[in-house]
C-alpha cells in the first residue's frame, strides 16, 4: 500500500470535474425529448402517451440504482486517495458484477414488473400497450445501464471527467441518430424509440470498457481474494443498500408532488410541468457541483485530510451559492417570458406565473440538499444521508399535510420545505461527522 495521496483542492480542481459533468447532464434529456419528437411526428397521440409514461417509469426505475454510480465514484475517490491504486479495477470489477446481477433481476421480472407498473399508472388501453412494447425492448438495456453509472463514476472518481463527458456524448448521439433512423426512416414505430435506447446503452458500454481498461492498472484481471474480500464487500452493500432507500425516498416526493398536482386539475397539472423545467435546468447546474463534492471529499476522506475535506465543502458550497443566486435572479427576470415561449395556453401560462417565485427561491435551499449530498456521498455517510432523507421526507410530507387546504400553493410550499430539510439537516449533522471521521485520523 502507497502512501495516501492529498490532492491540492482549489477553484480549479473543483471546476475541473463540475464543468464537464454540467455538460454531460444537460445532454441527458436529450434522449427523452428525441424519442418524444420523433414518436409525436408519427401523428398518434396512443403511441406518444406511451413514449412518455414508459420514459417516466425508466427514469424513475433507473434513478432508484443510480446508487451504483455514486457509490463506485466515493470508493474510487476514497481509494484513490488513500494510495490504494491496486483496489481501483477491484471497485470496477464489482461495480460491474453488481450492475450485471440487478440488470438480469429486471430482466427476468419483467413480465410481472411491467403488469404492476403499468397498472399503478392507469393509462388508457392503447396508450398502456404502446408503452409496454417500449418497456419489454427498453428492459434489456438495464445491464448496460447500469455498468454505465459504474463507469461513469469509477472515471469521475479519479477526476478523469473529460472522459466521462465524451462517453455520456456518444451514448446520446447514437441514441438520437439511431431513434431519427428507426422510427422516421424505416417506420418502426415505438419499437425502434426504444431499440435506439438499448443500442446507445450497448455501444457506451463497449465504448466505456476500452476506455476504462485504458486506466486501469494491470487490465480487469483481480486475485479472486481481492475481487471477494468480505470487509469490502459488506461496506459496498451497506452503502449501496443506505443510498438506494435514500434515493427512493427522493423519488417519493416527486410522485406525490406529481400525483396531488394531477388531481388538482389538467391546468394546474400542466403548468406544474412547465415550472418543474425550471428545477431541472438548474440542477443539473446543481448536480455538476455535486459531482466535484463526491470526488473531491472522497478522494481527502480517503488520504484522512481534514483540511482539504473542509476546503473541498466550502468550495463546493459557495461556487454553488453563487450559482443559485445568479440561476434565481435569471428566473425572476426571464421566467415569465420562459413561460410564455413552454406554453401556447394562456390558462397555463397564467397559472404557471402565480406560482413562479416558488421557483425564484429554491435554487439556494437547492444549493445545500445537493452540496450536502455529494459531500455525504464522498464520505460514505451513507446511513446518516439516508436517516436525514427519511426524516426531510416526513418534513415534505407533514408541510403539506399542514397546508393543504392552500391547494397547490400548499404543495410547492411543502416542496420548498423538503429542499431546506435536506439541506439543514445535513448541515447542522455535518459538524458531528466531521469531528468524529477526522479525530480518528
């Protein structure tokens, strides 16, 4: 074993990691709106219904194992740091062995998974069957998937963003050019979206192998003693278990957000859509700090240097700070305008400006739920990340309990609520774990 490694953190080790992971969100949805256009240009409101409720249950499905992501970027960070370079193709290795057993789980559930799903969304029945020819073609991609969340994080955990930038690139453009192809020129209907899907995920894949054995020190060949050691193990099970109740958690309050907003009429419905774009543009801003959070405090947590892990939280936080503030300001001056150009409905636009300045003000609570979380992740405080979800989820869920008489102005009031739970609750707990992680040291 090497001497742990203290990486110098600065602004520009921050920006390093942030700026190419910002790119490679915003290149995320992509894949959904490409799939959506090409599917609406088929004139068949059934086959577009489909496209988007099978899209909602695949990013809800895949997101619940973005654990495999987060969690290989800390150990690699972690590992990294430490001076552990012979145990990084063994995180990559299990990563991969861990994606493959998860992707076959779906796989050979996917009769019974997709009767539940579809059946809980209550689509109408050409709408329900569209969406199931894309989820029984889509499902196959989930092994691919999710040793792409592996490579993704097992690259980001070594600072080598760049990289991981590229892959997330190739993977979206094959999709677009595969689902332009398929659906538009040879008429596969919603098939082909969703063959595209599962192509791009296969081909990042391959892609993602041959760069990552590009880094890896000694190939992917590991002693079966170092590829099973059970204290390894266990943690990686402790962690990915912690992080994925964390994560459903999460994906709890966007239902029920999404759910109390459809009951309370088409209109308000849409124009919670609408506002609910605005979240996303800013967190994906967001979730680039996030990712320069877990690699850099995973990385100091690993080489045991209190100074560089603090340096690295208050970095993040205030790089992050003054990304939400410029982000509010924008939304308070554009953002009846932004509106306006989302909208063709002037009973949507009107209802989407009554509860804009909830979107003005949840960039800076933002700032702490996704700060906090990266630095939680960094540090595998996995248990105490989950303990504090838990505890911001009965917050969300109380806030609107409390003001649901004020219809949807009580929702986003519960949402903004549940944005400052997890922000301070993880910042007031920060202080203990720090004391208690570095006077070990």
């Amino acid at each position: 074993m090497h001497a742990p490694v203290h990486p110098r953190v600065g602004t520009r080790q921050v920006f390093a990691i942030a700026g190419p992971a910002m790119v490679a969100n915003l290149t995320t949805p992509l894949i959904g709106v490409v799939s959506t256009t090409a599917i609406g240009r088929l004139d068949d409101a059934a086959l577009l219904g489909g496209v988007a409720m099978a899209s909602v249950i695949f990013d809800c499905l895949f997101w619940l194992f973005a654990f495999l992501r987060m969690s290989t970027l800390a150990f690699t960070a972690q590992a990294l740091g430490a001076g552990e370079a012979h145990e990084l193709s063994a995180i990559l290795v299990r990563g991969f062995i861990v994606a493959g057993l998860i992707g076959a789980a779906l796989i050979a559930l996917q009769v019974p998974l997709a009767g539940g799903l579809f059946d809980l969304m209550g689509g109408s029945e050409g709408v329900t069957r569209a969406a199931k020819t894309y989820f029984m073609i889509r499902i196959w991609s989930s092994p691919f998937a999710f040793a792409n969340y592996v490579i993704l994080g097992w690259l980001v955990g070594q600072a080598r963003a760049n990289p991981a930038l590229l892959l997330q690139i190739v993977i979206n453009l094959i999709n677009m050019v595969a689902t332009i192809l398929l659906v538009l020129v040879y008429d596969t209907g919603i098939a082909g979206a969703a063959i595209a899907a599962l192509l791009s995920e296969t081909v990042g894949f391959v892609l993602g192998v041959i760069v990552c054995r590009r880094y890896a020190d000694g190939g992917f060949a590991v002693p079966r003693t170092t590829l099973f050691d059970r204290a390894k193990l266990m943690r990686m099970l402790a962690v990915n278990s912690d992080i994925m109740i964390r994560t459903a958690a999460l994906i709890a309050v966007f239902l029920f957000f999404t759910a109390k907003g459809a009951r309370a009429g088409d209109v308000t419905l849409a124009a919670n859509s609408v506002l609910n774009n605005f979240l996303l543009v800013s967190a994906f801003f967001l979730d680039g700090l996030a990712n320069a959070a877990q690699q850099l405090c995973g990385r100091t947590f690993g080489a045991r240097d209190a100074k560089g892990f603090a340096d690295s939280t208050r970095l993040v936080l205030l790089w992050g700070l003054g990304f939400a503030l410029v982000v509010a300001v924008l939304f308070a001056l554009f953002g009846p305008a932004m509106i306006d150009f989302m909208t063709a409905s002037e009973d949507v636009r009107r209802r989407a400006r009554d509860f804009l300045l909830f979107i003005v003000l949840a960039p800076v609570p933002g700032v702490f739920a996704f700060g906090f979380d990266g630095i939680y992740v960094g540090a595998t405080w996995a248990r105490e990340m989950r303990n504090l979800m838990l505890a911001s989820l009965a917050i969300f869920l109380g806030t609107w309990w409390a003001l649901q008489s004020f219809g949807n102005t009580g929702l986003w009031s519960a949402l903004i609520a549940f944005y400052v739970a997890r922000g301070g609750l993880q910042g007031a707990r920060y202080p203990v774990l720090f004391r208690a992680t570095f006077s070990k040291s």
